[in-house]
C-alpha cells in the first residue's frame, strides 16, 4: 500500500511537471528572460554578446558570437580545462573589443550554470597565467622588455593571474581548483595553442563577472569598462531563481514561468530553433497556449520544405505526443492495438480489429492472387501479378526513416482513391510486411 502511494505521488508529481513545462511555457518564458539579456546588454553596447552554445543561444535574437564551455567541467571534484575546447575565439574577441558578455541559463535551484560559476573562471585564470609565463619569458629574453613589453603593451608583474570565483564558491572548493591550476596551464603551453597571438591582442588580464536577475545595477552609475584595470567577460544568467512555480497572468494569458527554459530542447522545442523562434516570435507568444504547438508544428514544417527545395539538410522532424496531449477521443481499438496471429492463414498478423496486418514480402508474393492492391516498400522489387500495372507501386524506404512508410501509405490512399479503381470492389484491407530491418508495406484490398 505505501508502494502504491508513493507511486500514485511521483505519478501526479510528473503529470503536473509536464503540464507546467508545455511548450508555450517554455516559449514564453524565453522570451520574457530576453528582455532581462537586452537590458544588460544596451549597459554596455560597446561590448560584442556571445552566446553560450546551446542553451544561451535561445535568449536573443541577435549574437555577435558563440562559445562552448560545458557545465560538467565545472562540477564539484570534476573540474577540468579542457584544450578541446579552448574557445580561443572569445579571448581574443575580447580583447579587441575590450570584453564581452556571455549568455547562459540554468534550471529551478542556482543562480548560475557551473559553466558560469567555475569553469569560465578556469579558463580566465589558466589564460592568464600561460600569457604571464609567456611575458616572463620574453621579459628573460630581453632585459629592455622587464619594465614594459612593446609588442603586448603589457607588464608581466602586473599581470593578474589569481582565481576569481563567485562568492558562493567554498574555500575548499577553491583551493582543490587552485592545486590543478598549474598542471592545467602547462597542458595548455603543450597543446600547441598560439600564446603570442593572444598576449599580443590582450592588453589587459581577462577577469569574470557575474550578472543575474537579483544581481542590483545602480543605471546612473554604471561604470565604464575602460575604467577597470582588467578586461572583463559578463556572464550573464538569464533566468530567474525563484525556488518555486511562477505563475504569471497577462491581460489576455496565464502561464507558468519556466527558469532555465532553454536548456535541453530535444526535449520540448519540437524542431523549433533558436533562429526560427525569433523569426516568428511574436506570432509565437501572442497567438496563445492553445494554437502554439499547431503553430510551430507549420513553422517548422514550412522550413523544412524550404530547405528541403534548396538541397540542404531537412530531416523529417517527428514529435512524441505527452500523455496530456493524447487525444480523449480516439476509438479505444485503434488506441490499444494488440496483435494476434491468424490461424486461417499462416505467417499473416492482424491488429486488434482494424484491417491492418502484419506479414512478410514472401507471403506478398505469394498470395498475390489475392491481393488487388500492393505497395512495397522492402528494398527488394517483389513479383505480384495484377491485371492493371497501377496495382502495384514499389516504393523503398530505410527503417531509420518511419514516418517515411506512413507519408507513403498515405500518399497512396490518396492515389487509389483519386482513381476510383479499386475502393468500389467490397472491403478494404491493409497488409504491412517486414523483413529484418527492412519496412514492406502493402495494400491489401480483398473482394
């Protein structure tokens, strides 16, 4: 009894996560977190917005760059520099720039994403500290070069290559990060990356800062980033950490607040991309809950077509509808399809009560006398005899595309019942047969 009770907790609990996190919630929260990116940005409009890929691409429609530093490098006890993803691009955007602020979002329960809390600081001090050996050594070089280093502007002794974390940050979390520090820097001297290029553009130490939506900014006193003795990289969370559901009113919607409503989107974006969405935005969120999944399902649809005529690549996107999403009305036989063998005719399944089966190509071919009406979509060509040819129509298909076979049975419905041939001749039946990993699908239509 208390197992069922548990259960019956953690089966409510999930119904009402999935009916929070809808899409038009997910969209609408996005967009609502965007203005909080917008305003941080319009501070200083100087410095170029660089989303973190791909979470933080979502809360703006217009980036100068993205970047790729990854949350599990700054787990507690895994931290990592990785030189696979140096992101070298936004060190030297910033110096020519003078900084940048990067983007990023988390779910319910942090203010910050660890791409944010630790392992961009990583990277900042790691950074620092090769360019440091790197002026030391020229300074070594060149005796002229210890008080200033003509070609950088930099001085090595000024140089600040301390860790700068958040204050949330442990001190014993720290100073494990500060041990693998100087292991850290040595692998990035080895990894071949270009330390003169950077330390050339650099003309000041790269320093993190963090922005989120309790952080407080005094608009009349915002300082300029000239003024800092340290070239500074925003980070930027954009969602709100509110520990509990938020639920927001509009003059026309009500809506619950998603934080961090932008990661993870193979699990509700639906084929919709950053791009698309802010193409399409306010026909997104004024349009309402009701019609958004309709809505995006033609947007992305009608950019798939799009590409699909140009040659590029435009996979068919197929979409798992939620338990809530399920239709109430659908017949209980085509909802709960069972398949049985018949004992009439060996090697021949049918599901539930439909006219649907489930066969192989052999049995196709070989009960062709029976058969008024194919459709073949094995890899293989089989032999039917018909006495009109537009009886039979092969048309193959690879397993990895599914919906390929359904577009297919589909498209030849239409064809038949266009023609008019052979819907006058009684029953209808529909014959599906497989072999291996290969999708056969044919039209059995018995007199």
């Amino acid at each position: 009894m208390e197992n069922e009770t548990k259960l019956s907790i953690y089966r409510a609990a999930r119904t009402i996560k999935r009916k929070d996190n809808t899409l038009y919630n997910a969209l609408r929260s996005i967009y609502e977190d965007s203005i909080f990116v917008g305003e941080i940005s319009q501070l200083w409009p100087q410095l170029p917005l660089v989303a973190n890929l791909r979470c933080g691409l979502w809360y703006n429609p217009k980036f100068h760059s993205t970047c790729y530093f990854k949350s599990t490098d700054g787990h507690t006890n895994n931290w990592s520099f990785n030189t696979s993803r140096l992101n070298f691009h936004i060190a030297l955007l910033a110096g020519q720039k003078g900084g940048c602020i990067i983007v990023d979002s988390t779910r319910r329960g942090k203010r910050f994403p660890d791409s944010m809390s630790k392992t961009i600081p990583i990277w900042t001090c790691v950074l620092n500290r090769s360019i440091f050996n790197f002026l030391n050594k020229l300074s070594n070089a060149d005796a002229s070069l210890v008080k200033q280093d003509s070609n950088t502007g930099c001085n090595s002794h000024d140089w600040d290559c301390s860790l700068h974390l958040p204050l949330w940050v442990s001190e014993t979390e720290k100073a494990a990060i500060e041990d693998r520090l100087e292991g850290w820097t040595k692998d990035l001297e080895t990894s071949g990356a270009d330390i003169v290029i950077l330390a050339s553009c650099l003309k000041k130490p790269l320093r993190p800062l963090w922005i989120s939506q309790k952080t407080v900014i005094w608009i009349n006193e915002v300082p300029d980033y000239d003024s800092w003795d340290f070239t500074p990289i925003i980070l930027v969370s954009a969602s709100s950490t509110s520990g509990v559901t938020q639920h927001r009113t509009t003059s026309e919607f009500s809506w619950n607040y998603i934080p961090g409503a932008g990661d993870d989107e193979e699990s509700w974006a639906r084929g919709l991309s950053p791009n698309l969405f802010w193409n399409h935005a306010y026909d997104l969120i004024s349009t309402g809950p009701d019609v958004c999944n309709q809505k995006v399902a033609d947007i992305v649809e009608k950019d798939r077509v799009y590409r699909a005529r140009r040659g590029q690549d435009a996979p068919q996107i197929t979409v798992k509808p939620s338990i809530s999403e399920r239709s109430p009305c659908l017949d209980p036989d085509l909802s709960n399809i069972t398949i049985s063998p018949s004992d009439e005719e060996c090697g021949i399944f049918w599901l539930g009560s439909t006219n649907l089966a489930l066969g192989s190509s052999q049995i196709a071919a070989e009960r062709s006398s029976n058969i008024d009406c194919v459709l073949n979509c094995d890899q293989w060509p089989i032999s039917v005899h018909h006495q009109e040819a537009e009886a039979y129509l092969h048309l193959p298909i690879v397993v990895a595309r599914r919906w390929t076979g359904f577009l297919c049975l589909i498209t030849f419905l239409l064809r038949l019942t266009l023609q008019n041939q052979i819907l006058q001749k009684g029953e209808h039946f529909l014959y599906v047969v497989t072999t291996g990993k290969i999708l056969v699908y044919a039209f059995v239509w018995l007199s």
